[in-house]
C-alpha cells in the first residue's frame, strides 16, 4: 500500500520500480524533466460539512474528509478533522459524500489493435484470437469518455477490449481529467475471452468460426495449444541441444500467465448457459476466471450460484415487447415477457444468492441510460446500499483493489463523487468529482432567480407557462376563454360566497353553506323536486353549456441558454400569433423576466414574464359530488333569493371515511419461479419415484415380446420388474391403473437437431471435426418439452449437413428442468457426422 501510494506521489521513481510494471504505469509516453522547481506544499483538501457515505451502510452526518496529495488522510465529523494551513476547504453542506464509482466491465472497441496483431509475424491462425492485444499498449482512453464516465460518478474502470474471441489483456484505470494523469493501477488485468460466434464479429479474413460450436472449439484449441508452446518451450531450455528451438508466438505466449492460473479470465457471456460454459472451460483447464453477465443469470439461478464465479453484471435489460397489435402480441413468447419483467431484479437475487457481483456498463448502447437503469433495479429490490456496493466494495474486491479504492477511509486514495441526493435519484446531480485527489466540476446549478409557473404578456396574446432553469425546460399554453354574459346582467353559471335559504340545492355550491338540505349526487339537466314552479326570474340569462373540454394548445421553447440573469429561446411563431420561428431574448429584472421576439422578417414582439400562483383544487366529496370548481348548469332554482351574506371556510354536510391505506403488492408476484422459464416450466424439479403401472399391455422390445394385464415397477428411475400380478410392492409407490392402455420402452430419435445453441452448422470448413455439439446442449429450447410429449425420452443431437465432416454428436435424455449436464449420458458411444449426399455439394465456393 505505501509503494502504490509513494508511486503516485513520485511520478519520477515509477520507471525504476517492480511496482510500476505490475500496479502503477502512465499509460502516455514519459514526459520531460520539468524546467520550474517542484512546488514543495503539500496539496490538500478539506470536504466539509457533507453527509459522508465512507462504504455501504455506513454514513457519517456533518462530516468531513481531509484529502492530502491524492490520499485521504483524515475522515470524521465535522470539526473533528483538523485542516492544516492553507487547506482549499470545500463546503458540502447539503450534499452528499460517496466513494468514486467502479466499473469493471467497461468494453473498448480494440478492432484496430486486433487486426494489427492479427498480421503480426508470429499471429494465430485464427485472426480472432489475439491475446497479445492489451489495452496497456494502446492510447489513452478519449477525454470525451473519460468525461462521460465521471459525469455518472466513475472515477476508475477495468478498460476491457471487446474484438475477437481471444481478445486481449484489460488494464485498470483512473478516469482522470487530464491526459497525464491517467494512470494504470493494474496494467494486466485479465485475458479476455468472448462466446461471440457471428462471421463478422472482429478481423475478418477467416469466416471460422460462425457458430456457437466453432467458438468453443477454437477457445479450446487456443488453450491446447498454449498449454502445449509452454512445455515446449520448458523442455527446449532444459534441453537445446541438437533440437530446434519451439516457433514463437505472440498469441500463445500471451496466454501463457492464464494457463498457469497467474492471471484472470474474463469470459464475456451472452447468456446464462455461457456462464456455465465459461465454468465449465475454467474446470477444464484449471483457470481462474470472472465472467461480465448478459443480465438473465436469474434464469438458471442455482446452476450459476453453484459456479462461484464473480460476476460483473450489465444493467441491458431488454426491450419492451411490442404487444400493440393482435398478431405481434402472439409472436411474443411468456418467456420473453417474463425476461422482460424480471430482468431488472437479476443483481437483487443474486446478491440474495451469495454471488459475488458488481455492475458495470458493459453492453450498455448508451452509458448514459444507466442512471435510469439503476434507478429501475431499485424500484425491483436492490437497495440504496447493495446498489452502491456493486459499484464500490465489490468490483474493488473482483479487481484486487480493496485496499487502494471503493471506500472513504483513510490511506485509500482519493476517489470521490459529490452528490446533492440519493445515489441515481431521478433528480439527483453529480456535482463533482475527485480522481485521486483531482476535483472536477461536474454539474453547475443555473441560479436565475425566477423559476415555476408564470404568465407571459404581450400586446396580442397572453399565456400560462412554466419556466424552469435547472432542467432548462420553457414551455407556454393558451389560457381558457373567460366566462362571460348578455347585456350588463351577472352570469348566472354559478353562485359562489353565497348563502342560500329555504330550498334544496340542484348543484354543489363552491364555497358555501347550505342549510337544512341534503347534496344530490347529479347536476346537470335535474328537475328539482318538492319545489313549487315560480315565475321566472326576470333579466336573468341562460346558463352556457360547453360543447367540450377546453384544450389548450401548447408550445415547447428550444434551443434554450443561460447566462447569468439573461436567456435565450426559440419559440413557434404561433405562440405569440405570428408566423414562422421566433428568436427570443430576455433578462430578469427583479421577480419579472423582460424579452424580445424577434420574428422572421425583423420584427419586435415584445413581452413581460411574470410569476403566476397556482390555485389548489380541493379534493373534498360530498357524496358522489365535487365540491370545489363546480358549476351547475341548465337548472333554473325557484324561489331562491342570493343574499349578501359572505360565508367563508364551508365544510360539506356528510363526511366521508378515509379508506384505509393500501399495503404496496409486489406486482411481479404473480410469475412464478420455474425452470425453465417460461409456459412449461416447473416450480420443483421433478424427483425419480417408485412407480407400479398395473394391468397395461407392454411391448418389452426384447425376448419377452408384448406382455398383456401385466404391471411394470419402476425404483430409483429404472425398471425393476415387468410380468403379471407383480409381488413385493413398496408401500410408497405411486400406483397407476392402466387398463386397456399400452406402455412402451421410450422413444429414441438417432437424427435430432433440437436443443443445438448458436446453429447446428458449422459448415466454414470442409472438416470441422473439433467441434463438440455437447458444448452447446440448450435445455431450455421449448422442443424438448414437445418431444417428451410424444413420446421422446433420448435424442442423438448431430451436427448438419453442411460440410462433408462435421462436428462430434451429443446422446441426451431428455431431462426437462434439468441442467444441459443432466442431460448428458456421458457413457453413450461417441460419434461424429459425415455428410457425403447433396448438401455439401450443391453450393459452390463454399470451401
């Protein structure tokens, strides 16, 4: 820890070190000696008065950190932490203190370094695999990334390049705001190794591999051949003489700190059976691995739980099925649904699970979805602090750095961001942050000093608005037209502050008490009962009547811009009753906003802002009746005479009781927990029974020939016994009646291609015997559950008929539930497939 510390704070002694090979090397070229004196002071910062959050589930109130050279050395209440001298205090009040996010997932396009080690003189013969690409070598990561990332409140990731299968080596790194200091705190973080089987997935001069077998044969052979170059190599040093010396490769010697379980694999999945893949190849030949999750681990939850390999999981979760019509409802399966719909708890239960997990934004289209992605894991279960954990504590762990990041305490470097709300609050800022040591603004609040609903003026016009500085958001909308009557009489739409006597009222009354009366329900074009006709009121006019709700019209400013008391806008000429686009500027001058639209012929349209209050609408019922904002119409009130008397704060005559408040349901509830997901899957994995099938007609298959009235019994999952009035029967077993129905041995298919993940081709080459149809077995493809159906119980799974030889077959019992190793009968005889008729041979140019 005081080495990596020391190298930080002396640049000069990194090249000279064991330590900056392996922890700490500037990813740039070395600069010159400087010309200046090194200032002597000590930087250092104080952040005070801050809510601190030192790691999950730990927060201090009113507290402060002491930052010293890149270094916190000091964290307590406020007060309580002494700054020295000349300490640039940073004053926090109200916001809040989080240790600097962790990305240990962050994908690279390295396409370009991977073609060029694809032509290098001692490169693989697959242009896919290129070990010997490490983001170490490559240029700095972009500004504008490193930007974007700290804006979310990153401050270090483990850069992982994304091209190929065998794609190369990760580098941890600070995510600093100047280019110098972007320092390396692992320069070899992991081979990576990807699934991907598509033609055109990195350097393409070779279309091997296309699909899901080809990858895991050329993930297998890289590893083979490594192991292999290593040995070589070890038993040529040992002996040089009179033998030649082992051909050099940059790939395979890449690979080399893998095979010896020296460095990490990071298996980049598609899906949840590539994690029990990428356990599978790491069982096999002794790696240590993570693997970077495709976000359904949830799917097959307890096979992943039993691989114990750390996961750096992807907040991608899937798109919105389109269920919008008929037709593109029914092309949707219950299991993507269900994907969609659960999706967001997968971290939650996997953290509920054991699963050592972090989250980062690999697979991400868009980084800048991922508060919003979060916030959405939240709403499904994951707490503030597990959320915070899997960004902080956890990947520092994945990644070896526990002891250098991921908290707030002291001797940990200085990797902070500055909040002013809860962690990926909808409208929570990143207000700075700080990447050992290194404060960076991130967000400037807008302070203009006029903000919420207001009014805008002009000559012409006149409109409601809402203006927003923070989000700059400026809208307008027209403003309903006033009530208005004949001739100099009142409107007689409603009575309001009134008092009425000796009568039942016909509509509610705004603001008023009634007295001796009962509310009714109904208003409008209501006869009112047990009041005598009287003479019509003379002068008064009839009540308008609204052919429909009014519909303001709305218009959105654009393009909008802050400067100190001053913005700027445009705005649809239409709003102001003109034409074309307006330019508008203004300037606040105490509470009002002054402008100026400009139109496009050169006008001046000029208008004032000003802040409008927003009545609030009662909500109290009387009955089945509004009280407040209602009007009555087309009811003529007899005998009624208005009073001057004002009454104020009336209260409806009947109360209605509170409904007691709801419990929050888990709207998910519903879905059950099965496997597979889906329309057929099983909430229990079925057991193996004690079974009699009785009185059946059994077609034995073998000497016996077709037996009638006879019982079968069935103990531990294999026949015990078949014959007529079977003995000795275990008091446990199920017993089913057979009368008049037949049993027969379980059919066998010899030519399956169910079940076959990522295609049952791999037609590139003319002989592709290294490929292993039992690497991509799917016990989740919905063709299994159909075939049981029929009668299926074990499948011969064979590669197609692309290529004259093609890859070794597969023998499985259909086991539905079970995992793709419970499907395996591993004692099977092998076999591999030959295809000698017209499918190799029709297409041409294949080969």
């Amino acid at each position: 820890m005081k080495n990596l510390k020391g190298a930080f704070m002396n640049r000069a002694c990194i090249s000279f070190g064991l330590l900056s090979l392996t922890f700490v090397a500037p990813i740039f070229a070395q600069s010159a000696p400087p010309v200046a004196m090194r200032p002597a002071q000590v930087r250092r910062d104080l952040i005070d008065h801050a809510t601190v959050v030192v790691k999950p589930g730990e927060r201090i109130e009113d507290g402060a950190v002491l930052v010293e050279d890149g270094w916190i050395t000091a964290v307590g209440k406020s007060g309580a932490v002494i700054a020295p001298a000349g300490t640039n205090v940073i004053d926090a009040k109200g916001l809040t203190l989080y240790p600097g996010l962790i990305d240990a997932g962050f994908m690279i396009d390295s396409a370009a370094a991977a073609r060029a080690a694809a032509e290098d003189a001692t490169h693989y013969w697959n242009d896919k695999v290129t070990p010997q690409v490490r983001v170490a070598n490559m240029a700095t990561l972009a500004s504008a990334v490193r930007k974007e990332m700290r804006d979310l409140g990153f401050t270090v990731a483990s850069v992982n390049p994304n091209s190929g299968i065998f794609r190369g080596e990760s580098a941890v790194v600070l995510l600093a705001n100047d280019d110098e200091k972007v320092e390396q705190l692992v320069a070899n973080a992991g081979q990576n190794i990807s699934f991907a089987h598509v033609g055109d997935e990195g350097p393409d001069s070779s279309r091997y591999p296309t699909a899901l077998m080809g990858t895991m044969a050329v993930i297998r052979q890289g590893l083979l051949d490594a192991q292999w170059l290593s040995q070589s190599n070890a038993v040529w040093k040992a002996h040089p003489q009179g033998n030649d010396s082992p051909k050099a490769s940059a790939a395979l010697a890449a690979l080399e700190p893998v095979i010896q379980g020296k460095s990490v694999v990071i298996f980049d999945c598609n899906n949840e059976q590539d994690v029990l893949r990428a356990a599978g190849l790491a069982k096999e030949f002794g790696l240590k691995a993570r693997v970077i999750g495709s976000g359904n681990e949830f799917r097959r939850l307890n096979e992943v739980v039993a691989t114990r390999l750390p996961i750096v999981e992807t907040f991608d979760f899937p798109k919105t099925p389109d269920v919008s019509d008929p037709r593109k409802d029914e092309s949707v399966s219950l299991r993507d649904l269900e994907t969609w719909a659960l999706a967001p708890r997968n971290v939650k239960q996997l953290i509920d699970a054991g699963v050592d997990v972090s989250v980062g934004t690999a697979k991400l289209k868009n980084r800048g979805d991922f508060p919003a992605r979060a916030r959405r894991a939240m709403l499904s279960g994951l707490s503030e602090d597990e959320l915070l954990s899997c960004l902080t504590t956890r990947p520092a762990k994945q990644l070896g750095l526990s002891s250098v990041v991921g908290t707030i305490e002291v001797g940990r470097m200085a990797n902070m961001v500055l909040l002013d709300g809860p962690l990926f609050g909808e409208k929570t800022h990143v207000m700075a942050t700080m990447v050992a040591g290194d404060k960076v603004n991130v967000y400037e609040p807008v302070i203009f000093g006029f903000k919420g609903p207001c009014t805008l003026k002009s000559e012409a016009i006149e409109l409601a608005g809402n203006f927003d500085p923070e989000t700059k958001v400026i809208s307008f909308e027209t403003l309903a037209p006033s009530v208005t009557a004949a001739g100099d009489a009142k409107p007689a739409a409603a009575v309001v502050d009134a008092k009425v006597a000796d009568t039942k009222p016909t509509a509610p009354v705004a603001d008023a008490k009634v007295a001796d009366t009962k509310p009714v329900a109904a208003v409008a074009d209501a006869k009112v009962a047990d009041a005598k006709p009287a003479a019509p009121v003379a002068d008064a006019p009839a009540v308008a009547v609204a052919a429909k709700p009014f519909e303001p019209k709305k218009y959105a400013a654009e393009h909008v811009d802050f400067d100190l008391d001053r913005v700027g806008f445009t705005l649809p000429g239409e709003a102001l009753a003109s034409e074309g686009v307006l330019r508008c500027t203004a300037i606040r001058i105490g509470d009002r906003v002054d402008g100026v639209a400009q139109t496009r012929d050169g006008k001046s349209i000029v208008f004032t802002l000003t802040k409008r209050e927003v009545a609030k609408v009662a909500d109290t019922k009387t009955g089945d009746a509004k009280v407040a904002d209602a009007r009555s119409t087309n009811v003529k009130v007899a005998d009624a005479k208005p009073v001057d008397t004002k009454v104020t704060d009336a209260k409806p005559s009947t109360t209605v009781a509170a409904s007691p408040e709801k419990k929050t349901e888990d709207p998910l509830a519903f879905i059950p927990a099965v496997t597979p997901l889906g329309e057929y899957g099983f909430e229990k994995a079925p057991i193996a029974q004690t079974v009699l099938v009785k009185n059946a007609t059994i077609w034995t298959s073998g000497p016996a020939g077709t037996l009638k009235n006879a019982d079968l019994l069935v103990v531990n999952g294999k026949v015990k016994a078949v014959g007529a009035n079977l003995a000795n029967i275990p008091a446990d077993a199920v017993v089913i009646d057979a009368t008049n129905k037949h049993v027969t041995p379980g059919l066998i298919d010899c030519h399956s291609h169910t079940g076959i993940e990522g295609g049952v081709n791999e037609g590139t080459n003319n002989d592709t015997a290294e490929c292993r149809i039992g690497d991509c077995i799917d016990p989740d493809a919905v063709g299994w559950y159909r075939e049981l159906a029929g009668g299926l119980t074990a499948a011969n799974q064979l590669h197609g008929s692309a290529n004259p030889i093609g890859g070794q077959n597969s023998v499985v019992k259909l086991k539905w539930g079970g995992s793709a190793n419970d499907f395996r009968i591993n004692d099977a005889i092998p076999g591999i497939k030959f295809a000698l008729g017209e499918n190799v041979t029709r297409p041409r140019g294949r080969y």
